[in-house]
C-alpha cells in the first residue's frame, strides 16, 4: 500500500470539489464537499495528512480507513482525526457526497487556549473512536461552528483579528465536543463491565503508543513496559480484541511507513534502515522482504 503525504498548503485542490471554501494562511482549511462518487474515488488513494481533520457528514454515506481500522460515516456523523493519521476513502456507497470539512495545522492547535480546571480527565471518553454519530441538534451546533471558521476566514479583513476568533472558535468547539462525549461516557460507564473497561483502555493506549513510537520500537515488551503490563498478557488481550497479534499491529505499522519513506522521501535504502532504528541495511531488507515478499529496491522500482 502506497502512502501519499500531504501538507496543508497541498490542498488546495479540495477547491474543485466544493461550493464553499476558504483558507487562513496555513493554520486552517474549510471547504463544504459537494461530490458524486467518481470524484470521492480519485482520493481514494491511502494519504496521510500533517494536520487535524474533521469531517462532518450532512449526506451520504461512505467508508474510510484510519490508521487500518475501517469506519463506516453516515449522516449526522463526525470524524476527527489527528495529525499524521493514515487515511483511505473506500466503500462508496451513495451517488453524492456532501460534508464539511476541516484540515488544521499542528501549529495553530498548539495556540488553543484551553481552561485546565474545565477539562475534566475523569470524563474523558474511554472509548476513543475517530467516528462519532451524533443527535440531529448536536449535529447542527457543530455545523454552526464550522460555517463560523469559514465566514472568519473568507470575511474577516484583518489577519490578526482572523487568528484570534479562531482561536477562540477552536477552544469554544473543543469543549463543546467534551460536553458531547462527557454524556456518551456516562451512558457507556452505566452498561459496561469494570474489567472489560480496563481491557478497552489497554488496547486504545496500546495502538496509540504505536503509532507514536513506531519509528523507533517493534519489540511488544516495549510497548507492555509502557502499559504497566506483561508481554504475555498485552499479546493476549490484543488478539482477542482486534483478530492480529501486537506484533502483527506493529509490523503493519512499520511496513506502512517503511513503504511511504521508500517511495516518496528520496532516501536511499540505508537512509530509511536508519530512520526505523534498523542496526543496518541488511536486516532492515531481511524484515521488509519476510512481510511484504519483495526486497525495498525491488519496491522501489515497482
């Protein structure tokens, strides 16, 4: 699977598919998504975007796939994604698409200003999903917010002034979002087991510490050692959990950036052993040709 990064200021193509679009300088992109199927197809290809993206869904339905996992979105459905996520548009399945979308940059999400004594950790979802499905009113207000990140950037005259409402906006819709999901938690902590709920976290932490640290680690007593928790027992609950073995989850995370650095960084083969933390060329070869049946220059050259 071939990985194409995208940066912000790459996006500007988004402007074809929409009826409305406008853009702060680098900090954010909005654009409403009005497309028939063969259009949502040319983005088919897996990307990963070096910003915060969501996409509020008004009509339509599709599937997408973030970080390997498959997410179905419907109407009245949110997707929020991090920054550096890996994400594939697939499973079509209306002939017209329109959402609203928004890309915002690593940089300008540091600026947010958010009350600590108003974030309350306690309520925090446990079971974090890219996806939410929201109530019809809950859908509304966060289409209010997102036509106001809009209407800043495309009438707003005076860039500092842009800059600060739309802080204000982000820290103001963050927290509205936390009311959202303080009320799903409490329903989801009403139904679910204590021993389930602590399995749940171990297995949402573990693939978060992966796609952090990836780059850097493929030992699955690395990854236990961070969770507090034996080797034995992380592989076992995330086999049961996910179908794929912790080490299966690592490697796929390792191939996937092992193929993106060969095809698309310019760095010779050596350049990228070093980059994943391989001791040296060979074995970076002898791993990558054991789960993908080709040696990296031969991936290269395909």
């Amino acid at each position: 699977m071939d990985i194409y990064s995208v940066q912000l200021s790459q996006l500007t193509h988004m402007k074809k598919y929409s009826s409305d679009y406008s853009n702060l300088d680098e900090d954010y992109i909005f654009s409403r998504i009005n497309i028939g199927v063969a259009h949502l197809q040319e983005e088919s290809r897996p990307m990963r975007i070096n910003g915060l993206t969501m996409l509020l869904c008004l009509e339509g339905g599709f599937g997408i796939d973030v970080n390997l996992d498959h997410y179905e979105i419907t109407s009245n459905s949110v997707l929020v994604i991090g920054p550096d996520s890996i994400i594939k548009f697939d499973s079509i399945e209306d002939e017209k698409i329109d959402a609203y979308m928004m890309f915002v940059s690593p940089d300008f999400m540091k600026d947010i200003n958010l009350d600590i004594n108003a974030v309350n950790l306690a309520h925090m979802p446990k079971y974090h999903t890219p996806v939410t499905t929201l109530t019809d009113e809950e859908s509304g207000i966060l289409r209010k917010y997102l036509e106001m990140f809009h209407f800043n950037a495309s009438t707003n005259s005076t860039l500092v002034y842009k800059r600060n409402i739309a802080r204000c906006l982000m820290a103001s819709m963050i927290y509205q979002m936390m009311q959202f999901s303080e009320h799903r938690e409490a329903l989801v902590q009403d139904e679910e087991p204590v021993a389930m709920s602590r399995r749940h976290n171990y297995v949402r932490d573990f693939m978060v510490l992966v796609q952090k640290y990836h780059c850097r680690e493929r030992s699955v007593a690395f990854y236990a050692g961070k969770l507090f928790i034996s080797a034995k027992y992380l592989s076992l609950i995330i086999k049961e959990s996910t179908g794929k073995s912790a080490a299966d989850w690592i490697d796929e995370y390792v191939i996937l950036e092992a193929k993106n650095l060969l095809r698309y960084s310019g760095k010779n083969i050596q350049q990228v052993a070093y980059d994943l933390n391989f001791t040296n060329q060979s074995s970076f070869g002898k791993y990558f040709k054991h789960l993908t049946g080709m040696s990296p220059s031969e991936f290269q050259r395909s």
